[in-house]
C-alpha cells in the first residue's frame, strides 16, 4: 500500500510557490525603491541615535534616582535601627523604675555602692549624689534601696545594646544610680567623690519638660574625643515625676555609615539634624561638611539647598537635583524617625550620563557599519530576486491552484466539524477521509470528545457527593461547638471569677474541647482535653470523654477520681485505642483554693498578683484511655484575688511559622505572648494570644486544633 503524502509536505509544497510568487511580485517594486531604502536608512540611523541617547539618559537617570533613594533609605534604616536599640534600653530601664514605684510593698530593699576607683575599666554600677542630697537622709535611703532592683538591668542593657557608654536612673531626690566603665573617673585629683548635679542635665531637663523620651544635640564625650548623644526617659508615680532614666550613646557607627556610602569618586553622603545641621558627611569642605558648629542650611541663600535641607529636616523622603558647588548632582533622602535625624547622598549629573555618552558613541559606529552592510546586500537581493522570480513565475500558477483546492477544502471541513462542538453538544462529525495528519487530527478530535463527555459525568457525579460531606461536616462543626459553653460572661451574677475559653478546629471539626460548670454554689469545675487524631473520629471521641467527665464532676468527686473513672470507662470499650490528655481543676470560689489533675496534658501557666505568668509544672499521669486501673494524683494551689490561670492544647506551643514556616513557637515565646498582655482581661488575653500568633504563623497552614481556657480569681 502507497503511504499517503503528509499534510506536513503539501504544506512545505504549497509556501514554496507561493514564497515564488511573491518573489516576482516583490522584485519590481524592490528594485524601484532601492534608492529611498538606502536614503530612509541613513535617515533612520541619526533618528535611531537620538532615540537612543534620549531614551538613555531618560533611564539612567530614573535608574540612578531610585538607587539614590533606595541608598538613603537603606542607610537610615540602618541607622534607626540602631537608634530605636538605644532608645528602647532606656525606656526598658524606666519601665522597670515606674514598676519600682508603682508597687513599691513588692520590693525588698537591695544596696547600692559608691565608685571604686579599682572597677575602672570595668562595666559595674554605683550612686552618685547631687551636692545638696544628704545621703544619710532615712527617705533618700529607702528610695534609693528600692531603686537598687534596677541595677542588674542597668547592666543588662549596657552589655547587650552597642555604643551605650553609660546607663542610668537619676531620682528627683538627688541620687543617680549609674552603669559605666569609668569608676575611677568620680573623684577628682584629692581623691575625693564628686557630686553629680544629674537634675540639671540637658538630658534629665529635657525628658522632664517634655513628659516623653528626650535626645539631646550631639555633643563630645566629657572624657573622649568622641562625638555622643544622650537619651532621657521621664518616670512618673500618680502623675509626680519620680526620675528619668538615660543613657548615653557614642556615634562611631554614624560616621563608619556615612563613610560606607560606596558611589564612586562622585558620590557623598551626609547625616543631618531636625535643625538643618550637619552632623556627619564625607564632604571635607564646604557647605555640606561637618563641622562642630554647622549652619542651619534650612536658611541657606542657596534656596535648592534649603528646599532639600527642609524637606529633609521635616521628616520626609524622596530625590531632587540641584547644584553642589556650582555642580549638577542628584540628591535623596530618607528619616531616621527615632532621633528626628536624615540621610542624604549625593551624585553628579556627570556620573549619571557617562554612560549614556559611550553607548552613543558604540551606536553611531555600530550603525554605520550596518549602512555599509545593508546597501550590499540590497543590491545582491534585487538581482537574485528577479532571476528566481522569471524562472518560477510560470510553475507558481499552476501549482498554487491545484494545491489550494487540495490542502483547504479538508481544513476547512475540520474547522466547521470543531465549531459545532459548543455547549451541551459535544458530538463530532467527520465524513472524508483524507489519509494524511487532518485525518488524524479529526480522529484525535472524535476520541477527544468522548472522554470529555465521560469527564464532565464523573465531575457531576464527584461533586454531589462533595457537597453533600461538605453539608454533613459543617452540620458536625455546629453540633459540636453547640456542645461547648460558648456564652460569655457564662454567670453574670458571679462576680468573684471571670472565664474566657476559645477552641479553633484545624478541620471542619476537632479532638480539643474546654468545659466549665458550677458544681454547686461555691465550686467550680475546669477541664481542657486533646483527643488524639483529628478529624470525625477525634470529634466523636471529644464527645463522649466530654460527657464523661463532666458527669463524674457533677457527681461531688475529686479531680484525681474524676480521671480514674474516665479512664477506665473509656478503656473497657476502646477498640480503636484512642486516647485523650485531659487536665481536670475544682475551684473552691469562697477560699481561692484549686484542686487539679493532669492526665499528660501540658503544663497550666499562673499569674500570681503583680507577678507574670510562669509554668506550673503539676505532676502528671497517664493519658486517659491508655490502660485501664492506673491511679492519678491530685494537687492544690491557692488562688489570690487577682491570680490568673491560663490552659491550653498543644496545638499553642507546637504552632508552626517563622520565614520557612519550620520554626516552633514553642513554650518560652507562649509565655512571652502572655506576659505581653499580663494585665487584660481573660477574654482580652485570648485575644492577643490569638492575634499574636496570627503575626507568628502568617500564611502557614493550622494544623492542630488550637483551645485556651484563661480564668481569673477576683476572691
């Protein structure tokens, strides 16, 4: 049998003549309009060039002005990233004093020395007095004992946080208690300790005047060459200022990033102030070098450079040009909002457009050459062009019509074919039978829309039973969280507790479950459990243990004999083996007084009055449905008024986030999530808890259910 011409061969065939054609048809009309090719040629290369350099310095420029603003920006994140450190050790040290103050019954005296000249060199702590302080005065003794509790963050601060030279808290009452490394700098050359008028310091009158955080001007190091600045904190008690806590930081690290601007020989950089002075910069003269009693530049004659001096100093962000010098140049520059300061740099216009200058200059010989080039082969075109043309003209109409006959007509039966297929229709039709690719083309067509059809039936059929699990899931969720007391404030008329709980299934439906309940008048039962699994099975499970426990509670048992009943009710029917950690509390309302047992659930965390949430690591037993006939041992703690307890699933601590999304939140930074909003109210807390953890795991998938149970005892 002959094998059939493929589709792939007649159309080879067919472009043959016809690219014949056209080359007949074309070749008069080139060989007319050479002369204008050749003149439109030359003119496109000037057009081209100047195209190009317009088009060229329009992007370097935009190019340079974004590098430029993102340089600024870079630098003074930099640098208020260092600045926001310093600023926070010392509110971090007022925090610590208002505390101080605020509860002083909470603190117990702590002593605090004088200078030693032979801790010289070495970071300690130490009170210094004002000349009109008397320090045996029996008031200024014990505040000053109460202040001695913040010596060790005092210390704490001046380790961990970089360039800090000095850190401290001055009282109204005329002491200062100090962290440094220049113990043997106190005295003067008799040897005798000086006095320190703290209270008169720029930075103490500044923090004082203003109520908020306070940063003096730059200044030199009263014993170093180097340039500092300080930072006052004011601390107030019932709206009395107290004392204001500072430090003092040097500023070799704004000098390094100054120098660290990298633009070549025609880039600077330079740091200014809110009052249009600059601080430091790696211009060694003129107008925008430092210098110790710099201008303020907002009043320059120069009204360029007190526009972008001004735009700066009030705080904003963004690229101009100007001249420096008498020179074109590019200027950004962004805030460093904690100090009120800006970064600028600078770049000539020269650096931006050098470039651009030998780019044209490639062009202009590129495009030259390209003339030269063209015009030959132009030439060698029109005379191959109307040989092939003469020869080919005659072959080219006889071929294109039998072939056009032979090629279109089962195209275009497939194209009507295909088009038919719309809607609910997906019948294709096909009656010739070609032999060549269209014939297998058609072929793939008809099968093509026999699987469709079968597709679409199984989709129809895949998605009715979807959506009738998706109705029974939903229906399964209601039920369950129907089961949960979810009605806050559960008893409006008790006043000497209140409760929050929260339970987030990571599926449609959990294995968590919370449950609260008056016992009777003066007893209140708690119980948070994790089933094991997920999912319909773990939902099931949470129901029955759920009513299990609350049965053997409203029953008057302990804690412990509440477990052991569950237990081996649970066990003696347990074919699937599925367990549950379960934590059980009875609060005595009348005296504070907390039973509890822990059935390998997670350790409960408390907050004692004034104090922050800690673990309380209660003893633990075996999981609940594990083995049958295993005892469990109870514990009691006393709730104050004002305690708080806190319960919760590990689907908290084992919640997954971080910038891979592997990193674990784990225990410490759940206390810290705590501790963050120690003092809301339990349904408050929750609420941050949740938040928080939001921000921790961001896009990462829940996996876990997630339940928490806060309650606090108002006695």
């Amino acid at each position: 049998m002959e094998k059939p011409r493929s589709l792939g061969t007649k159309i080879l065939f067919a472009m043959v003549i016809l690219v014949i054609v056209m080359l007949l048809a074309a070749a008069g009309i080139f060989a007319l309009t050479v002369r204008n090719a050749s003149e439109t040629l030359s003119s496109s290369n000037e057009n081209l060039s100047d195209t190009i350099g317009r088009a060229s310095s329009d992007y370097m420029s935009e190019q340079s002005q974004n590098r430029l603003l993102e340089l600024a920006a870079e630098k003074a994140d930099i640098a208020d990233g260092i600045f926001s450190d310093y600023r926070r050790g010392v509110v971090t040290v007022a925090s610590v004093a208002e505390s101080i103050y605020a509860d002083p019954d909470a603190y117990s005296a702590r002593p605090v020395p004088l200078p030693d000249p032979a801790n010289d060199g070495k970071l300690s702590v130490q009170v210094l007095y004002s000349a009109e302080a008397d320090p045996d005065d029996p008031g200024i003794i014990a505040e000053l004992g109460l202040i001695g509790n913040v010596q060790d963050v005092l210390m704490a601060v001046n380790e961990h946080t970089d360039n800090i030279a000095s850190i401290y808290f001055a009282a109204e009452s005329g002491f200062m208690v100090q962290a440094d490394y220049i113990s043997g700098k106190k005295f003067d050359e008799n040897g005798a300790l000086m006095p320190l008028e703290a209270r008169q310091r720029p930075w103490y009158v500044g923090a004082a005047v203003t109520g908020k955080p306070f940063f003096t001007p730059v200044t030199k190091d009263a014993h170093t060459p180097r340039l500092g600045i300080m930072c006052g904190v004011p601390v107030f008690a019932d709206g009395k200022l107290m004392g204001v806590a500072g430090a003092g930081m040097y500023l070799d690290e704004m000098e390094d990033l100054v120098k660290s601007v990298k633009l070549g020989e025609s880039g600077n950089a330079c740091i200014i102030n809110g009052s249009g002075q600059v601080l430091f910069s790696t211009y060694e003269s003129g107008v925008l070098a430092a210098a110790e009693a710099s201008d303020d530049l907002r009043s320059s004659s120069d009204a360029q450079l007190s526009e972008l001096v001004t735009k700066a100093a009030d705080g904003g962000s963004g690229v101009m040009t100007l001249n420096i010098e008498g020179v074109p140049s590019y200027a950004s520059y962004a805030p460093m909002d904690t100090v009120g300061w800006s970064m600028l740099v600078f770049l000539t216009r020269d650096a931006v457009e050098a470039p651009t200058k030998k780019l044209l200059e490639s062009v202009d010989s590129l495009t030259e050459q390209a003339s030269q080039n063209a015009r030959s082969h132009i030439r060698n075109a029109v005379y191959l062009l109307l040989g092939l043309g003469a020869a080919a003209v005659a072959v080219a109409l006889v071929a294109s019509y039998a072939l056009s006959r032979r090629i279109v007509k089962p195209i275009r039966r497939l194209t009507e074919a295909v088009g038919e297929i719309e809607g609910d229709n997906l019948d294709f039709k096909w009656d010739l039978d070609t032999g060549d690719e269209t014939q297998m083309l058609a072929n793939s067509f008809g099968s093509m829309t026999e699987r469709m059809k079968n597709y679409i039936s199984d989709i129809e059929s895949i998605t009715a039973e979807r959506e009738r699990i998706s109705t029974e899931l939903t229906l399964a969720n209601r039920i369950q969280a129907a089961m949960l007391p979810t009605i806050f404030p559960p008893y409006p008329n008790r006043s000497e507790f209140d409760i929050y709980a929260v339970m987030d299934p990571a599926r449609e439906v959990g294995g968590d479950f919370y449950d609260f309940f008056l016992i009777d008048e003066d007893r209140l039962g708690l119980v948070i459990a994790d089933v094991s699994g997920k999912g319909v099975p773990a939902a099931l499970f949470m129901m029955a243990s759920k009513i299990m426990l609350q049965s053997y509670a409203n029953m008057g048992l302990s804690p412990a004999e509440i477990l052991k009943r569950a237990n081996d009710a649970i066990c003696s029917n347990n074919e699937e083996q599925m367990f549950v950690t379960v934590w059980v509390g009875v609060l005595e309302l009348s005296s504070g007084r907390l039973t509890a047992a822990n059935a390998g659930h997670e350790y409960p965390a408390i907050k004692k009055p004034g104090g922050a949430f800690e673990l309380f690591r209660d003893p633990h037993g075996l999981v609940v449905g594990a083995m049958a006939g295993v005892p469990y041992r109870e514990y009691e703690i006393t709730m104050e008024p004002g305690s708080k307890l806190f319960v919760y699933t590990d689907g908290l601590p084992e919640a997954m986030g971080g910038a891979d999304g592997h990193d674990m939140l784990g225990t410490e930074r759940m206390l810290e999530m705590l501790n963050s909003a120690k003092e809301a109210s339990p349904e408050g807390l929750l609420e941050h808890i949740r938040t928080s953890l939001g921000g921790f795991v961001g896009t990462a998938e829940q996996f876990d259910d997630l339940t928490m149970l806060c309650i606090e005892y108002k006695g």
